[in-house]
C-alpha cells in the first residue's frame, strides 16, 4: 500500500483553519472530510489531530441522520 499513499494529496490540517467549533448543520464543512460516495475521510489523509477527527466524525453522523448529509 506504500505506493499509493505517494499518489494521494495529504493534507496539512488546514481544513479546519479558522474554525472554532464543528458543527453537524455545517454541511459545506463536513463535506470536506467525506469522499464523494460519502464515506468519511482518514485522519492520516485529512491531517487533523485526533480529537478533531473524532468531533468531526460525531458531527457527520448526526447529519446523517437529520438527513443534511448522504
């Protein structure tokens, strides 16, 4: 799998730049850290720390199903 992490863009943790609290009703936030079939992002891929990672997950699932987000 080495190989394809040297194709894939990682990011540096700049996604939530500027951003005092992760919100389920931001759906344009929350976007960036799903793959367009829907499926959340990676920690490793999107660099943010683990705390971030899991407050974001939360944040998704309860958009989830107040149907915001797919």
């Amino acid at each position: 799998m080495a190989y394809m992490r040297d194709k894939e863009e990682k990011s540096d943790g700049r996604l939530l730049e500027g951003v005092t609290e992760i919100d389920y009703k931001d759906a344009e936030l929350l976007r960036k850290f799903m793959t367009e079939r829907g499926k959340i992002l990676s920690r490793r891929y999107t660099g943010v720390t683990s705390k971030q990672q899991r407050q974001v997950k939360r944040a998704i699932r309860q958009a989830r199903v107040m149907g915001l987000l797919r």
